[in-house]
C-alpha cells in the first residue's frame, strides 16, 4: 500500500472513529428519523467506472457500465448516527479500445466496509413541511477492503501461444465509499430507499501475454482504476426496539413547555374554564389512518369557536390506537393524527397553547376483539388544562 493510501486509510479511520465517540453526546434535536434500532437494507443498481482502467500494453483499456448488489446491517448509536457493515458486489467488462477491440475479460469486485450514516442535524426544522411526505435523508462515508479478481475472456485466452500464459491478476485495494440519500417511509418499518455514492477503488494489475511464435512470455504491471460512481434503489427495514415505547411530546404554538400530565391540576369548574365550555372532545379514526372527514373537520370547527373564546387557556391533543399492529408503529399513527387535529386547529386560528402527546395502543377503551371497541380506541382526545398565569 501507498504512502498517499495509507495516509487516506489513517485519515478515514480517525474521523469514523472520531464520529463514533462523539456523536452519543451531540444534541441534535427531536428524533424524526424512523426508530428502529436496528436497520437493514438491500439495494441494487448501476457502476459505471469513472476513470479509463489503466495502460495495458500499449493500449488503453475501459470499463463497462455494470449491475452492483449492495446489503448493509446498521446499530443506530443515536438519533441522528447508525454504525454497521457494508457488503456490495459489481463486475465490469473491460476491454480494449484501440488499437483494436478486444474483450480482455471481467473483473470482478467484492467490497466489505465499516459503514457510519448520518441524519442531518438540521431535518427537524425542514420536515414540518414535509409531514404529509416521510422523506428522511442521510449522508454516508464507508472504508473497508476491495477483493478484486478477473476472469479472462475466450478471444484473450486464444491469442496466446499456449493460451494458460495468458492472465491478468488484479491486487487488493482500499475501500473508500462517500454517498447521500434517503428514506420514504411506506409503513412505520418499512422504507423505500435511494442513494447514489462515489468508491475508491485504485490500485496495481499484473498482466502476462506471449510475446511472439515462439511463446515467449512477457509480463507487464501497470496501474488499475477501476473507482466506480453508483446509482442504488432498495428497500430498507427498521427492526423494533427491545425497550418499551414512550409517549412522545411535542409542545406547539406556545414556546413555554407544559409540565407532565400528572402534575396539571384539575380545572376548577366556573372559575378556570369559560362559560358553556366542555372539559374534553374526542374524535374517533378508521382503521391505519390520519385522515380527518368532513363530519370530523365540521366538529374540530365547532371546537375550533370554543377555543377561540379562551385563547389563553391550555389544551392537549392526546393521540391513541387500537389495539392492533406493532408497539411502534401505533405510536406513529397515534401521532399523525393527533398533529392532524392539531393542523385544523390552528388553521382555523385556535391560538391556544397546544401539547400534543401519542400514546399508541397503551389506554385502550376496550380489549374486546370487536370492530366496535376498535372503532372506540382509535381516537384523538382534546383537554382543557389549567390555564396559565398572566
């Protein structure tokens, strides 16, 4: 290995290391990012060489554009890192352009990397504005070893006296690999998955042909570039967390945040709510879904002139499931749809300070497996709090 190889590996190494220590004590926000611990991927696409090959013989020598597989398995040490390995595999057609075409055969790489992705830090002050569009992008740095091999053609074989001394031998290189792309989520644990990257892969080949009749033999080294730029599209899945979901918060509207729901004191009657006003209003969903009707909408607007009343007076959105589908996944719906009702009703300019809380599946009405107690524990509940001090 070169000394600028060498230099690079050491380099690469550190900062992964670096970023591996660091970032469990970089404070980035509120996760947006799905939840799973563990993820794991498979993609496929197009290679496509991004340098000539190298001098053989005289003659300049390309690769061919070609299919890549790649599978990755990531530990997610934070809300915004994930650490893990990184397998792909490609095979190139590489040939001769002058001065005369000739198929020298395929090389083929298998790459094994130590891989570090990165959420941006910045994501949840964008993604408010995608919340109807689970896009969640990342970016990407791998370092790891490429196992190159070559397979000699036919028409290479045969132009050699005897056709065995014919060969090319490719040496292992440094793996390098820098990439950006993204996540769309199309359930809770499921995504749909792009990325295009850019890999290091440079190093020495050794190639042995026959130099006249008599079958001398010659042997030549020279440089192989066979650095490729990808394009990959695959699915990615996010694996449960072992540990208990809980309740997500998220204050709205007001920038002071309410204490715990256990610590609000009941509302007193005729002194801390309005005249004529309800102490909760609930709000029932069909099944996996968010989407408020228009019986629904015409109900929030009835709650939405309530509110109006009193802007100064707390409320809290708490979003619930049934009892049906995974711990994490009825927490993200039960979210949805409490940021729905929410969404309505600051459209229809409740100013009120609002706390939106998700409690998935954990309160059911009912345990009953029967549609009409799961038609009961899909719901969303608006409260009344204590009002805050002027």
């Amino acid at each position: 290995m070169g000394f600028w190889k060498l230099l690079t590996f050491v380099a690469v190494t550190c900062a992964v290391a670096f970023a591996s220590v660091l970032t469990p004590w970089i404070a980035w926000g509120e996760e947006v990012y799905p939840s799973g611990k563990w993820i794991f991927g498979l993609q496929g696409g197009v290679s496509m060489m991004t340098k000539d090959v190298g001098n053989g013989n005289g003659a300049v020598t390309e690769g061919s554009s070609a299919p890549v597989w790649s599978g990755r398995m990531l530990y997610r040490i934070t809300d915004s890192a994930a650490l893990g390995i990184g397998l792909e595999w490609e095979e190139h057609v590489i040939r001769n352009t002058a001065p005369a075409p000739l198929d020298f055969g395929r090389s083929s790489t298998f790459s094994h990397m130590a891989i570090l992705e990165l959420y941006p830090p910045l994501w949840p002050t964008f993604s408010d504005s995608l919340s109807n569009y689970p896009l969640f992008p990342y970016g990407l740095i791998g370092v790891g070893q490429n196992k190159n091999s070559f397979t000699e053609s036919a028409a290479f074989s045969n132009s050699c006296i005897p056709s065995s001394a014919c060969s090319v031998s490719l040496e292992d290189t440094l793996a390098v690999k820098i990439a950006a792309g993204f996540d769309y989520l199309i359930t809770p644990d499921l995504s749909i998955n792009a990325e295009i990257g850019w890999k290091l892969n440079s190093g020495k080949s050794r190639t042995s042909t026959t130099k006249n009749a008599g079958g001398d033999i010659v042997t030549s080294n020279d440089g192989y570039e066979a650095s490729t730029a990808s394009v990959l599209i695959g699915l990615r899945y996010f694996f449960e967390k072992p540990e208990k979901p809980k309740p997500r918060l998220m204050l709205a509207v007001s920038q002071k945040r309410a204490p715990e729901p256990e610590a609000i004191p009941p509302p007193k009657p005729s002194q801390q709510e309005p005249k004529n006003a309800w102490t909760t209003r609930v709000l029932f969903f069909e099944s996996s879904s968010w989407a408020i009707n228009d019986e629904g909408k015409a109900f929030l607007m009835d709650a939405a002139g309530v509110l109006n009343a009193s802007p100064k007076t707390p409320i809290q959105i708490e979003g619930h499931t049934d009892l049906h589908g995974s711990k994490r996944g009825n927490i993200w719906i039960a979210q949805k749809r409490a940021e729905a009702v929410m969404e309505v009703l600051t459209e229809a300019g409740v100013s009120n300070p609002i706390r939106v809380i998700s409690y998935g599946d954990s309160q059911p009405l009912g345990r009953a497996d029967t549609l009409e107690v799961d038609h009961l524990n899909r719901r969303v509940i608006i409260k009344w709090l204590a009002p805050d001090k002027e």
